[in-house]
C-alpha cells in the first residue's frame, strides 16, 4: 500500500547529497562558507533519511491504514522541518564567494522552503485521508505519491546550480554534506542508499516498480 509513496520519497531533492568530487580546486574562501553550511546539514540530511526509512517500513501489504497514516505524517512532518532548517542553514551563511553568489543562494533557499511548505501540505493531506476505507486509503496515498513525484522533479534546479561549479566541489569535501545512513530499523540503510539519488529528478522505475506491487 506504500511502495509507491516510499518509492516516490526516495527520488525527493535533498540538498548535496548527489556530491561527489575529489578535487582541490576551490580557493579558501568558498571551501569555508562549504564548511559553515554543511557544518549545520548533516543533522538535516539525517532527519530526511530517518523519515524516508520509516516510510520504507511500512510498506507491507499487510500494513493497517493508521499505522500507515502516523507513519507517514510524522514523517512528512519530520522532512518539513528538515527543509526549513536546510534552507535557514543556506540562508546564515550568505551567498558564496562566486560569480552570481547572491541570487544562487536566494534561489536555493527559496527552493528549500517551498519544499519545506509542500511536505508541510502533504502532512495534512494524509492526516485528511480515510483509514476505516482501506480502498479509498489507498487511492489517498497514490495521489500524495503523485505529489511527491512533482516535488521531486520540479524543485531542485537552484539546488543544481549550488551544488556546481567551485561551491560544489568544495561542498562535496565536507563531511557534513555527505549522505547519511539512516538510524531506524532493518531497512534504514537501504532507504539512505535510496536517497543517495536525491538533488536529481525521481526515478520513474522506481515508482513504476513500485506502482505494480501496490
């Protein structure tokens, strides 16, 4: 009943997270507004993951409607704040020494707290949702996968262009921006993998993968 919402959830953007670079070459002034952000992420990143394996958790077909329910509104909720502080965490650090700095890291912000907003309607949105009817239950959750879909592929572009460029390369060295390993239960560890795929649009196998089991 949840696959595709947990599939959906691990294609979501996460700041930084998709980083990978080795090299050296951003002077010293980017590398330290790279280490005053990712310095206040990490936690960030860790709630997000922690939520995604909580969700990933309840996707038995034998799942009862409400335990789904709270599942996933604590973590839609969870991932809200996440948001909010990422952005918040970008927002105190000023824009980065570069080219086009300030309008980068408005942009970025404004992104993260979007996210943060929309995963704050999603929460509601499942609050909202009927558990006594396990059929309509379940179409409540495909359309709030189908949300996340939107979310995931339509809101990270600013987040693109900040994790490029020399503010990427010296982002992708601090240990803070690098991807969490989710701390709840058996499955935390895949569903931190899973979102090693965030800050790029959602994985449409994933959720197709996903929509067949539901």
């Amino acid at each position: 009943m949840n696959k595709k919402l947990a599939a959906a959830l691990s294609g979501g953007a996460v700041l930084v997270l998709t980083l990978s670079g080795c090299s050296d070459d951003s002077d010293n002034k980017v590398n330290d507004w790279a280490k005053k952000v990712c310095d206040q992420v990490q936690p960030q990143l860790q709630q997000i993951a922690n939520a995604n394996a909580d969700i990933q958790q309840q996707t038995a077909d034998n799942s009862k409607p409400a335990d789904v329910q709270q599942t996933d509104s604590a973590a839609f909720q969870q991932i809200s704040q996440a948001y909010k502080s990422l952005g918040a965490a970008v927002e105190s650090a000023g824009p980065p020494p570069v080219d086009d700095g300030e309008t980068t890291q408005k942009e970025a912000v404004k992104e993260l707290n979007a996210s943060a907003a929309a995963y704050a309607d999603l929460k509601t949105k499942v609050d909202d949702l009927d558990t006594k009817d396990q059929a309509k239950f379940a179409d409540g959750l495909k359309g709030i996968a189908d949300e996340l879909n939107k979310i995931s592929s339509n809101g990270d572009q600013a987040l693109k262009k900040l994790q490029s460029g020399e503010v990427g390369t010296a982002m992708s060295k601090q240990k803070g921006c690098q991807k969490p390993t989710a701390s709840t239960g058996p499955s935390g560890s895949g569903a931190a993998d899973a979102d090693a795929g965030a800050g790029t649009d959602s994985s449409p196998s994933a959720s197709a993968s996903a929509e067949k089991k539901a």
